[in-house]
C-alpha cells in the first residue's frame, strides 16, 4: 500500500565511485512512501526510470531544513548484494 506520495521530487546521488551515466545529474520524478521502502519514479525518459530505497538498507538518515530553500531527505544507501 502507498502511505504518501510526492509530485516534482528531485534525487541526486554523490560520493558514487566511478559514477554510470544512470546516477549522473539532477533525476526529477514522483516519490511514492510505503511502509518497507521509497520508490522513485523518473518523470523523464532518463536512463534511471526508477530507484527503489529499502528501509533497512538506508543508513544516516535526516531531513535537512535550510533556511532560504527547500527540505529534504539527506542520507547513504547501501547496494543489496545477491549471492551468486
């Protein structure tokens, strides 16, 4: 089930080592929260059409509040590995 979502949400990704053209940029799309993770969905034709976050795989979690722009969501998440 979805608990909120949010239209015209930005995700930028940094601190990624050798950087594919996918996380490149400023992705803009809709956020969709559910209770086990977030779903971002590009609003583009974009080599990221989506970008799934599971809770227990985000670490460092806060929302930042600045004075002269807008809040958001900071922190690291992690790739899921899968055995081979």
């Amino acid at each position: 089930s979805v608990l909120k979502q949010c239209k015209d949400v930005e995700l930028s990704f940094s601190d990624v080592t050798g950087k594919p053209e996918a996380f490149k940029g400023i992705k803009k799309g809709m956020l969709y929260l559910t209770p086990y993770r977030m779903i971002f969905v590009s609003k583009r034709k974009d080599s990221m059409l989506s970008f799934m976050m599971p809770f227990y795989l985000v670490k460092g979690c806060s929302i930042e509040q600045p004075v002269f722009s807008a809040n958001y969501i900071k922190g690291q998440i992690q790739a899921e590995l899968f055995p081979s």
